[in-house]
C-alpha cells in the first residue's frame, strides 16, 4: 500500500487531517462515505485528565468533520489486560463493517512505542486503514514512518510475520506427505531421520 490523499464525501477537497492514510488506490468506493470504528482507553492513574469519555469526542468530532459514517467506538479500561475493546475492533472489521479505524492518539493505544507498532501492525494486516485525531500522530502512522525507531519495529514485525507464515506452509506440507502416507497409496514412503549424534573422537586415533 501507498500513502494517498482522502477526500470529503463530495471528492473535491482534501482535509489535512487525513493525509496519512494508507489507503489501497484500488480499493472501491474511496470517494463514497467511508465506515469508521472508535478505539479509546481509559488512561491509567487519577492524575491523568485525558478520559475514555474525552477521546471519545474527539473521535466523533473528527468523524464528523470529515463526512463519515461512525460505526462504533470501542474502549478498553485503563488496566485491561485482555483488551477486549481492541478485539471487538478486530471483530467489526473482520465483519467487514469498517474502513477505518480512528483514535484520539497513538497513546491510547499504549503509551509504548514498540506496543503501539504491534497493534497498528495487527489492525493493517487486515487491510484496514488507521488515522489519529491529533496532527503530531501523522509522522508516525505514515507509510513509511518519519521515525527511524518505528521503521525498524516495523521491519521486525514484517519479518517475523513472513517467518511464521513460512513455518505455517511447511508443517501444513509435512501434514499432507503424512496424510498421503496412512492413505491407500502405498508407493509413498517418509522417513523421518534424527539427526547424527555427536561423538568425542577417539583418542588413540587423535594421537596417530
């Protein structure tokens, strides 16, 4: 996917609080009102002034703004390990319900970075698109990030991801060759080999 601009419901003018949208050109209906869903958390702490209640109308005020349509807005309390408000994002968009997934900052996410970058990773692995309320978050979500740290987190992700899916392929091979095998074919034939023991050398043999 490519960084490309979104526009109003109209098409004729660009809203530069939504630029950093990672969009796919190909995608239909990029002009047409566009399916948003909510995510905010109750910060941790009484001292923290930010609420759920408060992120939540920022997220409906950049909805609205922006002429879309708001699903829903999903929350997580402030020491909600399961983050059950983030799977019930999961869950709308794997309804194909939304388009977008919108929070009133990357903070509310995790105020870690590396955190941050594993669940925007989770959210785009299902081809959604992530936006932010809050204007110093562009440089983060953008594609490819201004930060070096998140360019390298993503990278790590990116690969990790391409290593299970090559482990997944290979224990899904090897579950098939056995299948084959126990099946009425009995031309087919699998040996599974250990590997060679080590052995310490022979010290007569060393001394020759």
């Amino acid at each position: 996917m490519r960084v490309l601009e979104i526009y109003h419901r109209n098409c004729n003018r660009p809203d530069d609080m939504s630029k950093v949208l990672d969009i796919d050109p190909q995608r239909p209906n990029n002009c047409a009102t566009m399916h948003v869903v909510g995510y905010v958390r109750e910060r941790p702490g009484s001292d923290s002034t930010d609420t759920a209640f408060m992120q939540a109308e920022r997220v409906r005020l950049w909805v609205a703004r922006n002429g879309y349509d708001l699903i829903s807005i999903c929350q997580d309390g402030a020491h909600s390990g399961e983050r059950e408000g983030f799977g019930a994002v999961l869950g709308i968009i794997s309804s194909g319900q939304a388009e977008l997934v919108v929070v009133p900052t990357l903070e509310a996410l995790s105020p870690d970075k590396v955190t941050q970058e594993v669940m925007l990773f989770e959210l785009r692995a299902t081809g959604i698109s992530v936006a932010s309320t809050e204007d110093g978050d562009l440089t983060a979500l953008s594609v490819p990030p201004g930060d070096p740290a998140r360019m390298f987190i993503r990278d790590v992700l990116e690969k990790a991801a391409a290593f299970r899916h090559g482990r997944t392929a290979t224990v899904s091979g090897v579950s098939l060759l056995v299948e084959a095998a126990s099946g009425p074919q009995p031309d087919v034939v699998i040996e599974f080999v250990d590997s060679l023991p080590t052995t310490e050398p022979d010290p007569d043999w060393a001394l020759a």
